[in-house]
C-alpha cells in the first residue's frame, strides 16, 4: 500500500543528526532539535557544564555526545576551508549553479593533486 501526499511538492526530510559546535550548545537549540527528532551532536561549553554540576541532583544528567561523530564535522570543516582556498570558491562569482559546480570540481581536483589520499 503506498501513501499519498496532501499537496504539491516533494516530500520534506528531516536530517538524522546535527553536527555543531560549542556555538549552539543552548538548551533551546536542543530542545528545537529534541522535538523534532533529530538527534544533536554538540559539545558541552565548560560553563554549562560547571553550572550543572554546581546545581546537584537539580542539575539533570549531561545530554549525550558522541564524539566519534563529532570527528566527522571537523573533516567536513577542514574540507570547506581549503576549497575556500581557492578565490573563485570562495567568491562564489559565477552566475548559474552548474557552472559553480564545476569551479568545486576544479578545485578539489587541484586539491587532490597536490596531497593524494591513498
């Protein structure tokens, strides 16, 4: 049995998991994500942390952080970074989507021939 959609459109999706740092560690930025089901990856500031434990048992447990995942952010922080290294990335000059597609292409081919991943 397949079900139909209400509307026109294509169907909404909703990520697994946001990758964050200390920046949005707020409790509304998690209780935003905790409401809609997605999972948050965020570490602890050592404020929050310290006031927590400052306040007891009223304090509540720590939320959860996988730190295996929170990895994966900083490669994909790092990669942004050295295309940015590039002026026309990082200026984004060009006028249609394609043709900013293909200057990333360029980029990272000129990236990966400098430092070959093997």
């Amino acid at each position: 049995m397949r079900i139909r959609r209400r509307g026109l459109g294509r169907p909404r999706r909703r990520p697994i998991r946001v990758l964050a740092d200390k920046a949005y560690s707020s409790r509304a930025n998690r209780s935003y994500l905790r409401r809609r089901g997605i999972q948050a990856v965020i570490p602890i500031k050592k404020d929050q942390q310290a006031n927590r434990l400052n306040r007891g048992r009223k304090g509540g447990r720590p939320p959860g952080f996988d730190a295996e995942r929170y990895k994966e952010r900083n490669t994909a922080e790092r990669c942004v970074n050295k295309l940015k290294g590039h002026r026309a990335v990082a200026l984004r000059t060009d006028k249609r989507e394609r043709i900013y597609e293909g200057t990333i292409d360029v980029a990272s081919i000129r990236i990966w021939l400098r430092d070959p991943v093997l």
